[in-house]
C-alpha cells in the first residue's frame, strides 16, 4: 500500500501554548485589533493558545492577568476559512480551563459595541455584560478616523465577564 500523501493529522486542530516570539502571529492579533498601537502595547503580555493545523496557526487566545484572581481574554481571531468550525470556542474554552486551574475566578473579555457577532459569539459561551466603556476606539488609541462595523461606528467598548 502507497503511504498517503497527506499526513493523518494533517486536518486535525491542536491548541497548545505558544512559546516562540509573539511577532510570529501578528497578522493573527491584526485579525483581533484594528489599532497596531494597542496591539504593540499588549503583545508580549500574558500567554497565548495556538490552535494550529498541521503545524500552521489558524488562530489564537492571549489571557492577561489582571490580579490572580482576575483575567482578560484580551485577544482572540481565527483565521476566516476557518471560522464557524469549533475553533475560536475552543481557544476560549481551553483559555477559561488554564485560568481556571490557575486560581481565577473570572475571565473578562472586551469587543466593541457595533460587533453584534462577536457579542453573541461570547454570550453563547457564557459571558455576560459586565460595563460600557464610552469612546474607547479613538485615533489617539491608535484606530482609524470613522471606523465602522456593519456600517455602525466603531466607539464604544462593552466588557463582558464570565464568574468561573
């Protein structure tokens, strides 16, 4: 029997923490935020899960503790074919599992207010509003002048926590 030309594993996602430098997923985090300053601000922080495929990343999760008990789900993209598969719950579910053995008690996470996709997507898995965060998404924050969503602008922040 010939050996097959694909790889048996070759289609399977695997999530592991990721341990090289970070810059080898900025066009991930480019996927998350629009502001490359604020992205410049947070990219070394915390821990990041990889979820890759045959050994390319097709997305990522970065946890940023705020205290022991408290963490940020701060970034979180998957790449578009990809989308609507399981992978973006699965880098958040095993992104509330390592926070959770870790100590915390709550995970909090922060999209904007026009992504009614993105909100949705996080209160499927639990979250829930926690506060608005007036004019977060400024051209001193490093965002574009009239960024919109959905042809809604792009100004507010809405966090959302989930008590673990």
């Amino acid at each position: 029997m010939l050996p097959s030309p694909t790889p048996p594993d070759a289609h399977i996602v695997r999530i592991d923490l990721h341990h090289g430098p970070r810059h080898e997923l900025w066009s991930l985090f480019e996927l998350a935020d629009d502001s490359a300053l604020a992205i410049h601000r947070y990219l070394d922080l915390g821990l990041v899960h990889v979820a890759s495929i045959g050994g390319v990343a097709i997305g990522h999760a970065q946890i940023v503790p705020h205290d022991v008990r408290m963490w940020e789900l701060k970034s979180l993209a998957v790449l578009a074919p990809y989308r609507e598969r399981g992978v973006g719950t699965g880098l958040v579910r095993r992104s509330v599992s390592w926070v959770r053995q870790h100590g915390a008690d709550q995970l909090l996470v922060a999209t904007a207010s026009a992504d009614l996709e993105n909100l949705g997507f996080y209160q499927r898995l639990g979250f829930r509003m926690f506060r608005i965060e007036r004019d977060a998404f400024t051209p001193e924050g490093g965002y574009p002048a009239g960024l919109s969503f959905g042809g809604v602008p792009v100004r507010d922040r809405v966090w959302l926590e989930m008590p673990l």
